[in-house]
C-alpha cells in the first residue's frame, strides 16, 4: 500500500533537474510515496510556459526513479478556473454578480467586491460559463495531457482543483449573476426574476441559488470530472468557504451535490481542528468509490507535534477520508511570501522531518480503517 500522505510540493525558484531529485530523494526516503506539483509564489517559471512544463518533466523522471507517484495542481495559487489570469483576462469570461439590495438594486458588475491582502482588486473567472471552463480546461489540463498523457492514469493520479467558488465578487448585498439566469428562474418556478428581486419576494434568495448551484454543477464540475474521467485521472480538491451552510451556498449554491460530483471529494482542515465535524461529514456524504481527502496541516504551527497530526488522520478516517493532503512542502521558503503567517512545512529543513516515516506508516493504518464497511 502507497503511504496516503501527499506533500503538496510547492515549485519555487527555477529548480535544476539535480535539485529536484534531491528533494524527492528526501521525501522518498521520509516515508513519502506520492506528491501533488503545486504551482506557488516564489516560482521564477513563467506559469504553462515550455520552461515550466520542462521542469514538470523533470520531477516526472525523478518520480520514476525513486518510484514516486504524482498529482498535478490547475491554477497558480489559488482560486482555480483562471489558468494563471488567461480566463479573467478576456472579458466576457469574467465572474459577475448582481446587487440584491440597496440604491444600486438590479446593478451588474464584474468588479472584485472581494478585496483582501490576498487577492487586492481584480477580475476573478467565470465558474458559471461553460465557455469560459472549456477554456480553462483547454489552457490547463489539455496542455498536461499533450506532454504527459502517457503518464495519466499511471505515474500521474489525478488533478486537484482548490478553492473554486462563485462568491469572489461578491458582498452582502450582491449574489452572483449569469447572462440567462433570469430565462432559467422563470423556466424553473414560473416567476419573474427581476420582479422578484425588486420586490424582495421570500423565496427569491432560495431559488437564486438553487440555479446557481446547478448551473455551477453542469458548467465547472461535470465539465472538469468528465475531462478526467475521459482522461484516467481521479478529480480531486475542495471549495471555497465551506465551513458553515450560510458560507457553502454563497460559494456553491449546493454543496453537497457539487462535491458529490468529485470522484475524489475532499476539504479544507488548514486549521487542523480537532472537532469539526462539518468539514469531514460532508466528505463523507460524497465519498463514493476512491473515498476522500482532507487538505491538512498548513497553518501549523511550524512545531506541531506528530501526535496532534496523527490524531488528525485518525479522526479524518473516521469519516471516509482516505488520502491526507499535507501542505505545505516548500523546496525553499520563498513559497511561503504570499502567506507570511506561521505554518507548517514537510521538508527536509524542517528539524524533526524525520518523524514523517513514522506518519507515514501510521496514514496507512488510518487509510485502512476509513475504508471499511461502517456507517460514521
């Protein structure tokens, strides 16, 4: 059985093909059998250029040679569905989101209303176009399979999609908007959207996001999971803000069912929380065939002790969750200078990495358990 840890190996500087089979050296000798490429801050490679994919080749042949398996990540940072800014460049590709209430009611916008440190002011891409994912798919996960298709399925296991959601661009007072929502509404309930909205009718929030949700599951979902279906590879990640019911559908509209739409279906446990059983409970709900995974770890802090860390991947498998993504695994420090945060890191300057061999015998055992026959 491969270890089920998965480092999410962040890119940085302009690795030379010498420095990259050290670094998998050392993790292979750590107990780690597998890693997700993690395209990150502090990467000198331009994004999807020739320089780019030549050093994603190069840990394709270093994970050949020390018998280590591969995950690839779609978006440079986070959030996916811009393909490194090309899909929110062109602007009838960009999210929208209309004002719900207040002087501006009824007012379309593509503006960021999401400003943070992360993020500042921009355009974010339009999850709800089924043009403007086939675009992301084309600029991403095509240009992956035209170099590496051979690996897909093989040395290459599947594509983790982080953070995807279609709130970014808006605010207390807007929900996100498409081009034929107002035909749709009034297909599906027999009423007037704008009527509606104007009229702050009761069930307008509710079938607001009902559509929204659907029309997120046919366009950036089901898009994506047939590609990968089609193309060998698990469909893996987690959205955005799903940590409460209030907060999942203002960034999915339906949870449950779009993350149902994963063959991999994961969450977000950064925090490593040891009693929220809202994250992993709805892996559970949607883990099918290949089980679930759990982003984990991240913010630390850096001295974590082990045992809090194999505590997290035992109560994780009590919810199905089978594959235990641990971030972050920097090859240098410079992909920590977006988030200067404390955090931690799965590296070998990390003074007590060693202790991951024992992490790594342990996820086994967790992984096993979480695919039992029981009910959680």
């Amino acid at each position: 059985m491969r270890s089920p840890l998965i480092p999410m190996s962040a890119i940085v500087g302009k690795p030379s093909k010498t420095e990259i089979e050290s670094y998998l050296q050392n993790l292979k000798k750590n107990g780690i059998d597998q890693l997700m490429l993690y395209p990150r801050s502090g990467c000198a490679l331009a994004y999807l250029s020739e320089e780019w994919f030549q050093t994603i080749e190069y840990f394709i042949s270093g994970a050949k040679k020390f018998d280590l398996y591969l995950w690839l990540y779609d978006e440079f940072n986070w959030p996916s569905g811009d393909a490194g800014g090309r899909v929110s460049a062109i602007s009838e590709y960009r999210l929208k989101s209309i004002v719900v209430k207040g002087p501006e009611i009824g007012k379309i916008s593509t503006r960021s209303l999401h400003n943070t440190g992360l993020f500042a002011e921009k355009f974010f891409p339009d999850l709800l176009s089924e043009k403007a994912v086939a675009y992301f798919i084309r600029c991403t996960h095509e240009a992956y399979y035209q170099r590496f298709g051979s690996e897909f399925g093989k040395r290459i296991l599947g594509i983790f999609t982080d953070e995807p959601s279609i709130a970014y661009c808006c605010t207390d007072t807007s929900i996100p908007y498409y081009e034929e929502m107002g035909e749709d509404y009034a297909r599906r309930f027999g009423r007037d959207f704008w009527k509606d909205l104007k009229d702050g009718h009761p069930s307008f929030y509710r079938n607001s996001y009902e559509l929204l949700g659907d029309k997120l599951h046919a366009s950036y979902v089901m898009q994506i999971r047939q590609w990968c279906d089609a193309h060998h590879l698990l469909m893996t990640g987690h959205f955005h803000t799903h940590g409460t019911p209030m907060a999942s559908v203002k960034s999915t509209g339906r949870l449950l069912r779009n993350l149902s739409g994963f063959s991999l279906p994961g969450c977000d446990d950064v925090e490593t929380y040891l009693a929220r059983p809202t994250h992993f409970g709805m892996v559970e709900y949607a883990a099918k065939e290949h089980g679930g995974m759990a982003e984990l770890f991240a913010l630390g802090p850096c001295d974590m002790p082990y045992a809090k860390k194999r505590v997290q991947l035992f109560y994780a498998a009590c919810f199905k969750i089978n594959h235990y993504f641990l971030a972050i695994s920097h090859m240098d420090l410079r992909g920590n200078r977006l988030i200067t945060e404390y955090f931690n890191d799965f590296n070998v300057d990390q003074p007590d990495f060693a202790g991951t061999r024992l992490l790594a015998e342990e996820a086994k055992i967790a992984a096993s358990y979480a695919e039992k026959d029981f009910v959680p």
